[in-house]
C-alpha cells in the first residue's frame, strides 16, 4: 500500500503480498522532516494533546511502527491487540481492497490512492507475541512518544479450550494489568472479538453480561487507569444501549466501530480468505464510513440522556446540606408557631418570624 509523501515521494506503509511478520518487521521508513498532522489541542482523560487524530489497533503491530506514526504527529497511538500467550496471525492476504457487499469482492489496488475513498477488507486473527516481548515493547513504544500523545494499548481476552467466562474475564483482566504496568495510558478492551465461549456464535459485546464481567474485571484490574471499550457495529439501537447501560459505569469511554463483518471473495465468486476461523473479514473505510457515524450519534446521544438521569438521579437522592436542614427547621417552626398564636387570636408579623442560628449547642456542665 503506496502513500505519496510531499516532494514526490512515496511511502510503502504495508505490503499487501507480505505476511504480517515480514511488515511487522518492516515499519515506513520516514523522510527526516515528514510532513504533519495538523496540530491542534483537545484535551482527553485529563490530558493535553496536540494532535486530535489518532490510529486504532491493528495498522501498528510494535513500537517501531508506534515510533514511526508518532513523528507524523498523531496524538493517539494504539499499540496492536496482545494477549496472555503468542498466538499466531492468519496466513496471508491479511489485507485487500475491497467493495462493500454481502459478500463483499476483493479488487485491485487503486492506480492513485486516495485514502478518503479507501475500503479495506482485513483478516488478521488478532496475532500477539509472548507477554513478555510486548510488555517490553510497550515500554519501548511509551518512551518514543512525547508528552502531548497518548499510547493506548489493546488488549483481548484469550478463551481456554474448556474455559467459561469467567476464565474468559480473568484472562482479560490479567493483559489490560499488563498493558497498564509497561506504560499504558488508556487500556483498550477489545470487545469485538469472537466469543467461543458462547451457546451460538457471537462476538464478545453481542453478550452483554459477559462484557459487563468484563469490564468489571478489567476496572478492578487497572484502577484508576482511563478504559475504553471496543465494540462491532450493533444489531440496532436497542442492543446499542443496552451494552452501553450494562458497561458505562466502569469504563471511561468506547471505540467505535470495529467494522462490519462480511464473507469476503474474489471477483469470480470463490472464497477469498482460507483456513478455520476466517468465514468472515472485517470491513472498514469509506463504505463503512456511514454506518459508524450513525453509531457514533446514537451512542453519544445515549449516554448524554443516561448522564442527565445520572446527575438529576444524584440531586433526588443526595442528602441534604446543612443549609438546607436549617432552612427546613426554621420552616417547621415558624409555621407551628404560628399556629400557636393563631390559636388564641395573636397574628405572627413577618418582622416577627422565629429564626434558627447556625450555633454549636451549649456544653452541658
């Protein structure tokens, strides 16, 4: 895949015909004075960044990547999804352009790439080095970001070959632990990942209890670290919220969305994608373009009328100030004092109303 760089330049940011090792091993090489994101400040999880425009997992699989990316000016950079043991990425293609269907067609690469019109159809298995190589990793990719850019750190569950969710949600708490230890600043919990562990075939966040254990693990796990989740497009509004009302408490945001789901073959109908595991691509780019802005709209809307009931929740219910248990007091008073008098024909003038004084009471001797 070919970026043109100013100056004529021209960048090959992946190899479509080359494993995912061979690139990961192969980071862009960059001109000494590579052209920049825009800067512009935005403040996020307490913290001030220059560059509002960020990476999400999957296009930067190491630091060497992370470091590259980084001197382009990105503010949020996220370190590709790891897990608690090596696993392996899917044999190649792992990445093709593609046209939007069901099933959606591989076709050739673009003559001239225009990124705003890019559809890429991806297939990787969330590969993951040892815990070990990338906890050591992650330190080296925090260190090559400056002050104002944020590292974000992937992290999925791996499921035991008898294991339940439980062991699923344990296993998810120990690598955002991880992540949080080797230098995270946000911890990403990789939602959008398939549940084996289920009744039927699903992704993780298609299960709301067990994404809510999730997450509740994962909070405990990192403390008071910033956690976002990461969940696929939803079925329709209705399972929208009702993930994001089972989750919000213990998380500091979402990342949408992890594409669409699609058989994928080649122009002639065959299957384009081989092995167990990979009946289904994921789908992001332009032709997905839609369908995350209106998740997005539906999700934030959400939780705007979800922080509203919140906060008038918290007034409802919150106890009394000392201000007000005086005010109230002096009410009471006032008007059973009055009712005294009126009783034998006095009329309490207003100048006249009994006042209560925040006063500490008399020692008793």
């Amino acid at each position: 895949m070919e970026l043109r760089l100013a100056g004529g330049r021209v960048l090959i940011a992946y190899r479509l015909n080359r494993s995912f090792a061979w690139n990961a091993a192969h980071p862009p090489r960059l001109p000494p004075r590579p052209r920049q994101v825009p800067p512009a400040t935005v403040n996020l999880f307490d913290r001030t960044l220059e560059g509002p425009v960020g990476i999400a997992a999957g296009p930067l699989p190491n630091a060497k990547w992370i470091a590259a990316y980084a001197r382009l000016g990105y503010g949020l950079l996220t370190y590709s999804t790891v897990r608690s043991r090596e696993y392996p990425a899917s044999r190649a293609p792992n990445l093709a352009f593609c046209r939007l269907g069901d099933p959606t067609t591989i076709e050739p690469a673009p003559r001239r790439l225009d990124p705003a019109a890019v559809t890429l159809a991806y297939s990787f298995g969330l590969p993951s080095a040892t815990p070990d190589v990338w906890r050591a990793d992650v330190k080296r990719a925090r260190a090559a970001l400056g002050p104002k850019q944020l590292l974000v750190v992937s992290v999925v569950g791996t499921p035991a070959p008898d294991g339940d969710g439980e062991q699923l949600a344990a296993d998810y708490a120990a690598c955002a632990r991880w992540a949080a230890e080797a230098g995270a600043d946000v911890v990403e919990v990789h939602l959008s990942a398939p549940d084996t562990a289920g009744e039927r075939a699903q992704m993780v966040y298609e299960d709301v209890a067990l994404s809510a254990h999730i997450v509740q693990r994962v909070r405990r796990a990192v403390g008071l670290k910033p956690v976002v989740a990461k969940v696929g497009a939803a079925r329709s509004p209705r399972a929208l919220h009702d993930l994001a009302t089972a989750t919000a408490r213990w998380l500091d945001g979402f990342t949408l969305i992890n594409g669409l789901q699609r058989r994928l073959v080649n122009p002639d109908g065959a299957p384009a994608l081989t092995g167990p595991g990979r009946e289904l691509a994921g789908v992001s780019g332009a032709a997905v373009w839609e369908h995350g802005r209106v998740q997005v709209a539906e999700l934030t809307d959400l939780l705007g009328r979800c922080g509203r009931r919140v906060q008038e929740s918290d007034a409802a219910f919150r106890p009394p100030s000392r201000e007000e248990l005086l005010r109230r007091a002096a009410a009471r008073i006032s008007e059973k004092k009055k009712s005294e008098l009126a009783a034998v024909g006095i009329a309490l003038e207003e100048k006249d109303e009994l006042k209560v004084e925040d006063s500490p009471p008399r020692r008793i001797r």
